[in-house]
C-alpha cells in the first residue's frame, strides 16, 4: 500500500491508514499506532516526529506514486489506451487501498501547511494527467469542462470504500470502468 523506502515505515503507514480510517485522525493515539506495528508509543518516535507527519508522509507518498504512475500510463501514443491504462490504474488504486482514500477525503486539514500544499500540487498534476489525454481524445473540449468532468470521474472511483461491499473485486474494477469510460466519453 504504502511505498516508503524502510520496510518498518511503510509498516506503520499501512497500519495508520487502516486506524485512521476507522477511528479518524483525532481518535488514534501514537500509543495506538505503536501497538498496531508491536511498538511502544515513545519508540514510534525513532521513525516519525509525531502523528501529523505520518498522515503527511502517508498522503505525500500515494499522492506521488498516483502522479508518477499517472504520468507513466498517459504516455503511451494513443489516447484511447492511455485513458484506460489511467482508469485501470486508478480504479485498482481504488479498490485496494480503499482506508487510503477515506484517510485523505476526511483528514487532509489535519496535515500540516507545507505538506498539504505539496499534496494538493501533485493532485493538480495527476489530474492534468488525465486532462491532458482527453484532451488528446477530444481537441475541440473545454479545458475546463474536461478538468470537471475528471474530478467528477476521481469522485465515483473513488466511492469505493462506500460503494464496494456486494460484488466481487473483478465486478467492481468492470462496473467502475465502464460506467467511467461512459462518462468520460461524453465530454464534449
């Protein structure tokens, strides 16, 4: 889920995603953050300064990978491909991380200035990703309009911690990309 570089950090990311999600960011302690990964609370201090800078690594780390990745499938020479590389790519993201998408919908006010501005940079990169093959699909499209029309995608892949529970993941990753693909195929 969470790709640090220490095997023991990327451990205690995972482990915060799954408590704050549940319990929200006010409700976990580093005590309990310490237990979930067999750790003391004063030892979890030796890998992170306190609980706000693992919610901000937490939600730099993926917000970079989604841009890189982003970046990476939007390449590819026809725009058709590239958009469902992305809608693949994202709806994957989606379905097994959903602890991570409820952690940054509820908790991104609760990471500090500088890193929640370096948030908000690579979501604004990563969604010119996408913006950039639609526009690649449909020259004549509103810049704007497509811009909208993927924040309006991100919000039903990103349902998934909601909408998920019923079908098999496979259901789920088909149901999400077409009714996806539909509607980006709809910009005009």
């Amino acid at each position: 889920m969470v790709s640090a570089v220490n095997p023991r950090r990327a451990e205690i990311l995972g482990a915060a995603a799954e408590l704050f999600a549940r319990r929200g960011f006010h409700g976990v302690s580093i005590g309990d953050l310490g237990r979930a990964v067999g750790l003391t609370g004063p030892a979890l201090y030796r890998h992170f300064r306190g609980k706000d800078a693992v919610l901000a690594e937490m939600l730099l780390d993926i917000s970079a990978r989604l841009r890189d990745e982003g970046a990476r499938r939007a390449a590819g020479p026809d725009p058709g491909s590239a958009l469902d590389a992305l809608l693949r790519w994202h709806i994957a993201f989606a379905l097994d991380n959903p602890a991570l998408i409820t952690v940054h919908e509820r908790e991104l006010d609760n990471v500090p200035a500088p890193q929640r501005h370096e948030i908000r940079r690579l979501q604004r990169a990563y969604v010119e990703e996408w913006v950039g093959v639609l526009l690649r699909l449909r020259p004549g499209a509103s810049p704007e309009r497509v811009r909208a029309a993927v924040h309006a995608c991100f919000g039903l892949l990103n349902s998934t911690p909601y909408s998920a529970a019923g079908l098999s993941r496979d259901a789920m990753a088909e149901l999400l990309h077409g009714m996806a693909r539909a509607a980006l195929d709809a910009v005009t």
